[in-house]
C-alpha cells in the first residue's frame, strides 16, 4: 500500500532527493567513494558546498550583502547563537509556541529579554497583532511557522529593528524578501534535508557589534569567513540539501511550491470546516500552509483514537497532532504531493460516512 508521509519533521523528502542521495551513498560523483567516506577537503565535495549555497541563494533571490551558512547543531544551537552574536542589552521576541519559547529562554542567558506579544492564552492558536517592537532592542526575533501549533507568519513583516526568523518549516514553501530580514535560521529536516544540517542566511553587517568573546564554533563570522568549512560540515544531509535545492529549481523554484502549497492546504482545510466531525485549532487568518493541525468536534471526541487507527491502516502516516495539541497534524512541506493531501480527505469522507 502506499504510504503518505504526513510527519512534521524529519519529513517527507523528494524522491529525486532521496534516489539521488542514495546514489552518492554508494559513489559520489564518479570517484568510486561514498559521500560519506570522502575528505570534506576533496574538490568534489567543496564543489558540493559551494553549489549548495549558491543555488539557496538564488532560489530565495537573496540580496548582496548576505552570506549562507551550513552548520550543525539544529535550530536549537541556533536559540543561543542568536543572542550570543547579537544581544547587547535588549531584545525583543515574540512568543508564538513551543520553539519561541525556547529562543527565548536561551536569549535570557545574555541579556534583557522584552516579549511584545504572546498568544499562550489560548495554546498558541493564533499569532499576536498589534504590538510594538521597541526601538532600543538590538533585534527583534519571531518563529514564522509555528510547527507544533499550525499558525503561521506569512507576510515579511517590517521592522524599526533588525529581524531574525527562525524559519526551519517554512523556509522555501514560499517567496520572501530577505532584505526585511538581519538573520534566518532553521534546521534543515523539515523541508530541505535529513537532520544533521543547519542553515543560517546573516545580514553581514549585523555581526561584530557585540562585546562579550564569542567562542569561535559559534562565531557566525568562523563560518561564513571559512565557506561553511572551518571544521568538518554534514557532508551527507549538505548533499541531500543540494539534491533538493536543484529538484526546487527543477520544478519552478519557490513561486512555484507556493502555488502548488496554497492549493494543497486549500483541499484539506476545506475539507476540516466542511466536514461535520472535524474542526481546525487555529485563528482562520493565521493557518500555516505547513502544518495543518485539526481535532475531532466535540460531539465525536470519543472517535479520535479510532479514527488515526482507521487513517494509518489507509496509508496515512504521521498524522497524530503533538502531545501538546492533542488530535491531528498533517504536514504538508513541499515534497508532499497534492495527491496525498486528496488521499487524506477521501479518508476524512469515507470515515465521516461511517460515523456521522
Ligand atoms: C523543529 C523546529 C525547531 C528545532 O529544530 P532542531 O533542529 O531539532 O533543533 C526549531 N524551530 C522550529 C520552528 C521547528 O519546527
């Protein structure tokens, strides 16, 4: 039977990602190694970082002045990066879930910690309008998709401070305009890469304002002096990373995912208002077209179990929400098919014909 791969992250990969990455397993680029046997020092393998970053900033058509950066550690090294570079005496944040909240504890490390808005009141399901980020922080940081929750940021939203995005599951889902941005981070596995690898896109200018040493592995300025090769990089998840990037570009870049992302969320959310036993968790305006989270209307609550046992004997892998959340979660990042989406709704259907 077909399997749908519905999880948040790891998550599903292209095939040409996956067949392409396996090939390189067995031998890289015709050497007769595997990419993960072969000196990240080799020509071929340096060929394969600089490609990466060329091709990441061509599809996010990033403007001069910033560099890319692949590094280890997850999103999650990131959390303390961020601040150790760039807080001096304040920062602002705001507080969209599970990962922010994180961000914010590890900035709290370094300095003052401003939260100008939070939607915890209600479990995260909606993002916060209407607050005010101060002039005086030395940046201001917001979580664009909300993963765990399903809302999502998906206007480049200006800014009187330099802005960081911790983008891991929504980076290249759809266009942006980095120049808004000072910095943009995320781990890599929910729509680019097996885990492993990390990505940081840095507003050069940005860097070198802080006092305080800054040890030389967190250093963005060790990193991008050095190409992304100052120590030894995740050669295998840098190639898969590769492999997705050109298959991005092979199939009409990020406008092109956007359209195909916005028609695949449109089928399942409709299908979530339409049908009698479900219902979504989040503000209308705030829905994620990554992670589309939904519950069992009250009346049906005692269907849940049976229902994820009645979707994962259908092929429907990966849908339960996170223990957080409660119900279900079906991720849809780029590589998903539309006709997976379309597989998960004739499930919604047949069940509520069974049930309803
Ligand atoms: C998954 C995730 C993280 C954590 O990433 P790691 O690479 O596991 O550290 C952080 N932020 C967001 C938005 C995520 O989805």
């Amino acid at each position: 039977m077909k399997k749908h791969n519905f999880y948040a992250g790891p998550s599903i990969l292209p095939q040409f990602t996956i067949d392409n990455t396996a090939k390189a397993v067995r031998d890289f680029a015709g050497t007769g190694l595997s990419v993960m046997e072969i000196s990240h020092r080799s020509k071929e393998f340096v060929a394969v970082m600089s490609q990466a970053t060329e091709l990441f900033k061509e599809l996010l058509h990033i403007p001069a002045g910033y560099s890319v950066i692949f590094v280890g550690g997850g999103a999650s090294t990131q959390f303390a990066m961020v601040p150790f570079n760039l807080l001096n005496k304040k920062a602002a944040y705001l507080n969209t879930g599970a990962w922010s909240k994180k961000a914010i504890k590890e900035a709290k490390l370094f300095g003052e910690v401003e939260v100008v808005g939070s939607s915890e009141d209600k479990l995260f399901s909606y993002i916060p309008k209407g607050y005010t980020i101060p002039a005086d922080a030395d940046y201001f940081h917001i979580t664009t998709n909300n993963t765990i929750y399903g809302t999502e940021i998906r206007k480049d939203i200006d800014s009187p401070v330099p802005l960081v995005a911790d983008m891991s599951s929504d980076i290249f889902s759809r266009p942006l305009d980095v120049s808004k941005y000072a910095l943009i981070y995320g781990g890599a596995q929910k729509n680019l890469a097996p885990a492993g690898v990390t990505f940081a896109i840095v507003k050069d200018e940005i860097l070198g304002k802080v006092d305080r040493p800054i040890p030389t592995m967190l250093n963005y300025k060790t990193h991008i002096e050095k190409e992304s090769m100052f120590n030894t990089p995740p050669c295998l998840p840098v190639y898969a990373a590769l492999q997705t990037l050109i298959w991005l570009k092979d199939n009409g870049g990020i406008e092109a995912m956007e359209k195909k992302n916005i028609e695949k969320a449109t089928i399942l959310y409709d299908e979530i208002d339409r049908n009698k036993l479900f219902k979504g968790t989040v503000e209308i305006e705030d829905r994620s077209l990554m992670n589309i989270c939904f519950i069992m209307n009250e009346e049906y609550k005692e269907l849940e179990a049976e229902f994820y046992e009645f979707a994962t004997s259908r092929g429907m892998i990966g849908i339960k929400g996170h223990r957080s959340v409660g119900g279900f979660r079906a991720s849809t990042y780029n590589a998903l098919p539309k006709e997976s989406v379309q597989a998960l709704v004739d499930v919604m259907q047949e069940f509520e014909k069974n049930k309803a």
